[in-house]
C-alpha cells in the first residue's frame, strides 16, 4: 500500500487548525468567566463600600444587631445588571427603586395598618384625610391576611348595593386583593364621584363570589339617631366616632333623660370607630372618675398611656338600681365602637349583646420620612380595663345572638334579645 503523505500532512493541518479554534474558544470563554466574576464582584464590593455595614446599632436599644445586608445588595447588583424592561414593565428609576424596598420593608411585618407612602400614595392620602374624594361609604379592614368590609355605613352607596360586614373583598375592579394593603385597598376603591367600581366579594352565606358595582358618591356620614321602644326602653343608635360625637352623643342622652325611660340601649353595630376622644367622652358619661377606660400599650418602646373616666356619671349607674343599659355589637363594631363597649362591659355598667366585634384595637401614626413620603406605622395596641388586647380578637358578647337570613329592622333577634334582657334584669 502507497502511502500518501501529502493527503496526510493536508488533513493535519486542518485536524490542528480546528484544535486550534476550540483551545482559542475555550480559553476566550474561561478568560471572560474569570473577568466576570473579577468585574461582578469588583463591582459589588465597590457597591459595598457606599452601604451601611452589616453590623448595625439597633435605634431603639443601642445594642449591636448582626443583619447581613450582603444577600439584599447582592439582589440589587443583579437586578440592575440582568433586568429587560418589557412594554408591560417598563424600566422605573433608582429612586423607585428605594421606595420599593421601604415598602418591601414595612410589609415583612405582617401588619396591614403599617404602610409606606411614596409620593404619588403620599399625595393621594393627604386628599382622602382631608375629605375631597368619592367613595362608597364602607370601613375597610383585614382579616386572616385578606381584605373584608368592616361595616357599610348608615345610608351609604355600599349599603345599598348590598354588602355587609364580613364580606370579603376578592377582586377590585378585576385586580386581585391577593398581598394587597388596607391602604392600597382603599386607594383603588376611592375615585371621582360619579365613576363606577366593581368588588368582587364573598359573604359568610354565599356559595359562590358575587361582583357588586357602586357608583362612588360623596360620603356623608350619618352620626346618630334616637327612637323610644315599648317598655320604657330609649335606643341610642350611634353610626361613627367624629369629632362632634360626644356632644351629638350628650344631646341624646338628655333626652333619654327627659323622657323618663330608665332602660338604654346603645346600638353600635356597624360601627367602624373613629376618635379616641369621642368614646372616652361618652364612656365617662356612665362611670365615676378613675374607672379605666381603655390602655395604650406601646409594647415597651415608650410611656404607655391609661385613659381614665372624666367622671360625668351623670347616671350613677354603678349605683342607680332602676338604670339598666344594653350596648349591641357585632363584627362591623370596631375601633372606638370596641373601646367603648369594653369599658362599659368591663366596668359592670352594661350587658353586650350580639356577635364578637372586630378586632381593631391598634394605634397608628403617620410619620414623614422626606417631604413628600411617610411612613404610617402601627405604634400601640388597645387594652381592655381587664388587660385584654382588643386587636384581632375583638370583644366578646355577654349574650351571643346571630343575625338570620330574614333578619330585618322589623324582625331583628339582636334587638329583641336587649329588650329581653332589659325586661328581666329590672324585675
């Protein structure tokens, strides 16, 4: 067999030059992963460098605290470096950025009513305190990490299109409530009067979501309505806590007064709450000075601060055998509504009647961070005259009476147990 050299020295030439091109690639890929991780973390430590270190001073204590912010910068570093931008998620600034962590960081602490207000939330806040927005007239709250009506209130557009305390809130014009806040609730439920929004709910007795449309309207929240029932009982039926309450509240009481009942009822189902002041006021009305109305516990981070009755009295009901009071509750009495019923209860002036209340027994404070962001933080928690914490249990009912499906004003179980018990207390 001729063996043919020049045909061998061709295809070694070519075997060599695509060894050749492999090696080359090789090695350009290997040079460009050792320059990677070289830059990545040339860059992350120069990022670093401009960082609060991971052993910080814990504000409130002063103790060091070892939080390892490497994993948080680390996340940043790669965001900034692999993220497209889609027409959907268009690319935000630096800027957004941070306020994206601030509220990432008020969320990790599972509270609903602890939130962060970038600007444009910050603006939108500042209209609704203020009272220049439309709505539908409905306490909203959370419950078991989702979105619920606390109450409709009296006369509202929310009312009227039928939901009611205990309805949970799925959708909100399609979006999802899934993770949402109270605030961002709230937020995408308020709009221009005269606009429409859909809640996609789910009550205790339906068996499947239902959406409600409302028309957003102009709140103007009813206070307080009197009415004399058979048997020498006076009802009080008071919708809110504002400001002018406690006076709306004394009015009324005069002409329980005048009217020689001696039996009361107070009817503060549905009730949301509102100011402090207000229940203090109309607390102070049934108990002698120095009875305990309610606690502010700040949970060791600053004085806390007991709330005494002013000592009106003007009942002596502790005393008084012939006065007898009745206050009705159920899930939508929250707040100040909880406050209020807890210390008449409590301080032995009144029987509760209806449904466990709410649970809204905390304290926030809006806090501002720059000029036109805040912080809305949860800095206290009610306590009872006995010690009990009003947030997330709520108070319970002497007397438990649910509501039915044929419940109505003229057939109201609730009602009629408190003139039950106000019939046999004064025998």
């Amino acid at each position: 067999m001729h063996f043919d050299w020049r045909n061998w020295f061709t295809n070694f030439v070519h075997f060599f030059k695509k060894i050749s091109t492999l090696v080359i690639g090789v090695l350009v890929v290997g040079v460009a992963f050792v320059i990677g991780i070289y830059v990545g973390t040339n860059n992350t430590a120069s990022f670093m460098s401009a960082t609060p270190p991971s052993n910080i001073k814990n504000a409130s204590t002063g103790q060091a605290s070892s939080v390892d912010f490497g994993p948080f910068w680390q996340a940043w570093q790669i965001l900034q470096s692999t993220y497209v931008p889609t027409p959907q998620h268009p690319a935000i600034t630096e800027q957004d950025k941070v306020w994206g962590a601030i509220k990432g960081l008020a969320a990790s602490y599972g509270d609903p009513y602890t939130t962060f207000f970038p600007p444009v939330d910050e603006a939108s806040f500042q209209t609704e305190i203020t009272g220049n927005f439309g709505g539908i007239g409905a306490e909203i709250g959370e419950k078991s990490g989702s979105i619920v009506i606390v109450a409709p209130l009296k006369g509202s557009p929310a009312e009227a299109a039928g939901l009611v305390a205990g309805d949970y809130v799925l959708k909100i014009n399609a979006s999802s409530t899934a993770n949402m806040s109270v605030d961002e609730a709230v937020n995408m439920i308020r709009g221009p009067v005269g606009t429409k929004v859909t809640l996609n709910v789910l009550g205790a007795n339906d068996k499947a979501p239902r959406n409600i449309s409302i028309t957003r309207q102009v709140i103007n929240i009813p206070e307080i309505n009197t009415q004399s029932l058979p048997g020498g009982i006076y009802d009080i039926q008071l919708y809110t806590f504002t400001a002018d309450s406690a006076t709306l509240f004394r009015s009324a009481l005069i002409s329980f007064a005048k009217s020689g009942d001696s039996k009361l009822i107070l009817d503060l189902r549905g009730n949301p709450g509102g100011y402090l002041d207000a229940a203090v006021d109309m607390a102070s009305f049934f108990l002698p000075g120095k009875d305990i109305i309610v606690t502010e516990d700040s949970g060791g981070h600053g004085n806390d601060m007991t709330y005494y009755s002013k000592g009106y009295d003007v009942f002596d009901a502790k005393k008084d055998s012939t006065f007898k009071m009745v206050v009705l509750v159920d899930s939508g009495s929250a707040s100040a509504s909880e406050i209020l019923s807890a210390a008449l209860q409590q301080n032995g002036v009144a029987k509760l009647v209806g449904t466990q209340t709410f649970g809204k027994g905390s304290v926030q404070e809006l806090l501002p961070l720059t000029s036109d962001t805040a912080l809305k933080i949860t800095v206290a928690r009610w306590l009872t005259p006995n010690g009990g914490s009003i947030s997330d249990i709520g108070i319970t009912p002497d007397y438990v009476v649910d509501l039915t499906a044929t419940s109505t004003a003229a057939n109201d179980p609730q009602l009629e147990k408190a003139e039950s018990v106000l019939s046999e207390v004064s025998q």
